[in-house]
C-alpha cells in the first residue's frame, strides 16, 4: 500500500492492522474500498469476458476505471510530468471517475499521499468540481481530513469554502469533515476544520453533528483544544481533561437523555462504556480483555466502537490474530455473523488482511460465514472477492475452495463475474 493508504485502515487493512493507522474506529470500508486498486491489462479483459453487453450491469461500473489505468498509475505513483501530460490529452479527465470506487484523480491522490501532486489539481480543477464524491459518499476533502493533510485541507477550502459543509453520504446520517478528522484522532485538523466550519453546523439545535464531534473528541483522546470545550452548551461543567473524563461521560449521555438525542446518537456513545475493553484488544492484552469479559460476558457480542465493531471485528482489525483465534474459540457460531457499520463480518476483515489461519478457524465453527456479503453498497461482496481485491492469493485460493460454487455461478448473478475482475485487475491466475 501506498503511504496515504496506510494512514486509512478503513480504514482498511493491515497486516497489523493498528500498527499501520493511527486510529481506533476506522472505517473498514474507506480501507477495503480505497485501498490500491492494481488495474491490469486491458487488453487481456475483452477476449476472457467476451462482448461487452454480456458484463452485468452491476459490475460495468468495476471495469470503467481501467480506460485510466494510465493516470491511476501515473498518479498513485507520484509522476506528475505523465499525470499533466494524460489531462491535456483529454482535460475531462480531471473531474473523471478513474477507480472502480469511483474516485477523482483528486481522491487518488489524496489516498495515495502524493499531496504535492493533489495540491497541483485542486489549482487546475473547478471549485464546483472539489464537490465531487465517490463510492461512499467522500469529498476529496473529506479524505484530506482523515488522512491529516492539513496543508491540502487548507488549499481546497480556500478554493470552494462549502466543501467543510459537505457531509459524507454513505451513512443514515453523514458525517462532517470536521468529524471525520476527529474520528481519525487527526488533532490538527480537527482545530483547523474547527475554525472554517460554520458554527451553526455543530449547533445543539441543528441536529446531532455537535454531539457527535463531542463524542468523537472524547473517544479519539483530543482534550486540549479549549475551543472546542462546549461547556457554554449547559451540557459538562468545565473543559474536558483526562482527569475528568467519566464526569463528562456521565453529563453527556444525562444531556442526550434528557434532550431526547440519546436515541438519535446512542450508536455512537455506546462504545464509551467499552473502552477498557477497547484498548486491551488493541493492544494485545489477553489477561485484560479475557478479565473484562468473565465481568460482563454479554461484552463478546456487544458493540465496541462507534462503527459497531464487535471485539472480534477489532482484534482482527488491529492485527491481534491470536486474540480474536480466542475470541472465535467463545464465541457463538451465530456470533460471527454479526456485521459492522459498513455491512462487514470479522471473516470479510480478516479475508482483506490475509489472516489465512484466522479465516479457516472462523469458517470450521460456521461455515456460513462464506456466503454472507458485505451489506454496505448495492450490491454485496463475499469474502472470496473481498480478499481478491486486496490481491491476498493465499486468501483467495482457501476461500474460493470453501466458498458454493453456485454463489460464483453466473446464473445466480454478477458474484461469479467480479470475482473474475478482481483476479484479473489483482494479477491472480491460476485458480
């Protein structure tokens, strides 16, 4: 992965996985969805496919960005004499959706961590462009947020001031940029989003984007910015510190319950009361997690982070495999087919980063896991793909040997077709 990538798993994916991202409540889906997309050989795609028309509809989409493989590649790599030369050759393709993601040149670069070269393209691009949002409902500027690039944050909004009023929409409800930074512990971007982000955005009485960001400060340990202290909301009596933080947690959630917001935002609150347990899983402290959950053995299945990631989904998560091979060995085979936020299973995390053992130990205690489909876009994603995606052969090869064929059957849908893009794009033959 690219250095901008590694700063996102969801966002997505590490081998160790923590060791790789700051962060502890990282979207999968920013991960699995953004991370380098190896686009290969065009020209080996038509005769293996056949006519176009015989692609389904559904995965068109997952070929569309292989017409930019050359300005996909120029860019993720950092060559900005090949990425000028390909957009005067054709000037749309600034604003172009070059990934199967549906990412700009302006995303790919933002991802990628070749700042220099996204700071080139917000000069060339439309301010009306810099609007423009993929898959999941991201601005580049949003990326920019959670990335902490806060050099390129600036040059953006400089450019189109409402883009830190664009809020993602790939969830129920979206998500700010500046949240976004805060959810990524990105503390210096959170201060400056903070500071151009209209104050009647984060107002008690405009919805529940204040609170959240409150909640996001407080779960990514972000207390020493005395502005963004909300005590004048009547809800916590003084700026929050480390020292105090189950007071505040306490005013907090008094507050939301009494203004009739816990249940609006409860799903974000609810891992407060799980950060102990949180924390030792991050880490890699078996004696601790296993204490915390024998005091309260409903911890197993509850919902740990803000993206409603169970311990399982955060110990595979942060590449503690031998914690979550524990985990499986207590858990309820129905257990493991809960999902997180972004439709995922623990198998599906687990697929992404190649914990090949991890996987076999899931699957042997339910075999079901196989079949379940990421539930976030449209159309799903088994795990089988999942792992193509990110180019995990081993991975692959297990699972496509588990996996009904007749969920790969092109009789059944488009699984069988994208499974055969992703090989292709991932450089996986031989299956």
């Amino acid at each position: 992965m690219k250095n901008g990538r590694k700063r996102m798993l969801w966002p997505c994916m590490q081998f160790n996985f923590h060791a790789k991202f700051k962060r502890d409540d990282i979207p999968a889906e920013y991960v699995w969805n953004n991370s380098a997309e190896k686009v290969r050989a065009h020209s080996r795609l038509v005769p293996i496919l056949g006519q176009e028309e015989r692609i389904p509809t559904q995965v068109k989409a997952s070929t569309e960005n292989l017409d930019y493989k050359q300005l996909y590649k120029a860019i993720e790599v950092g060559n900005w004499y090949k990425t000028e030369r390909l957009r005067q050759q054709n000037p749309d393709a600034i604003r172009a959706r070059i990934s199967s993601h549906k990412d700009t040149p302006l995303h790919v670069a933002t991802l990628s961590g070749q700042i220099e070269i996204a700071e080139k393209l917000v000069k060339l691009t439309d301010p009306k462009d810099l609007e423009l949002t993929n898959t999941f409902g991201a601005t580049a500027l949003s990326l920019a947020a959670m990335c902490g690039a806060k050099k390129l944050a600036k040059v953006m909004v400089q450019k189109n001031q409402k883009l830190v009023t664009i809020e993602t929409a790939d969830h129920d409800h979206g998500q700010l940029p500046v949240i976004a930074a805060a959810m990524y512990g990105q503390k210096k971007m959170v201060r400056y989003l903070y500071g151009v982000t209209p104050k009647d955005k984060l107002s008690p009485e405009e919805g529940e984007n204040g609170i959240t960001l409150l909640i996001c400060l407080i779960t990514a340990e972000i207390y020493d910015n005395a502005k963004l202290n909300p005590a004048g909301w009547g809800i916590v009596p003084a700026e929050l510190t480390e020292d105090n933080f189950e007071t505040w947690k306490d005013c907090l959630k008094n507050y939301l319950v009494g203004n009739g917001l816990w249940g609006v935002v409860s799903g974000s609150t609810e891992n407060l009361d799980y950060k102990q347990l949180y924390k030792a899983i991050e880490v890699g402290n078996w004696y601790k997690t296993e204490r915390l959950r024998q005091q309260n053995p409903d911890a197993i299945r509850a919902r740990i982070s803000s993206h409603k990631d169970t311990p399982l989904h955060v110990a595979t998560l942060s590449g503690q495999i031998e914690i979550a091979e524990k985990l499986v060995k207590l858990m309820d085979p129905k257990d493991l087919e809960l999902t997180n936020t972004f439709g995922a299973t623990a198998l599906s995390l687990a697929a992404m980063c190649g914990a090949k053992k991890l996987a076999k130990v899931m699957v042997q205690k339910n075999q079901k896991l196989v079949t379940i489909e990421t539930a976030d876009h449209d159309h799903g994603q088994l795990p089988v793909i999942a792992a193509a995606m990110y180019g995990q052969k081993k991975m692959v090869r297990y699972l496509y040997g588990v996996t009904p064929k007749d969920k790969l059957s092109p009789e059944e849908g488009e699984n069988g077709i994208t499974l055969l893009i992703c090989l292709i794009t991932a450089e996986i033959y031989g299956m």
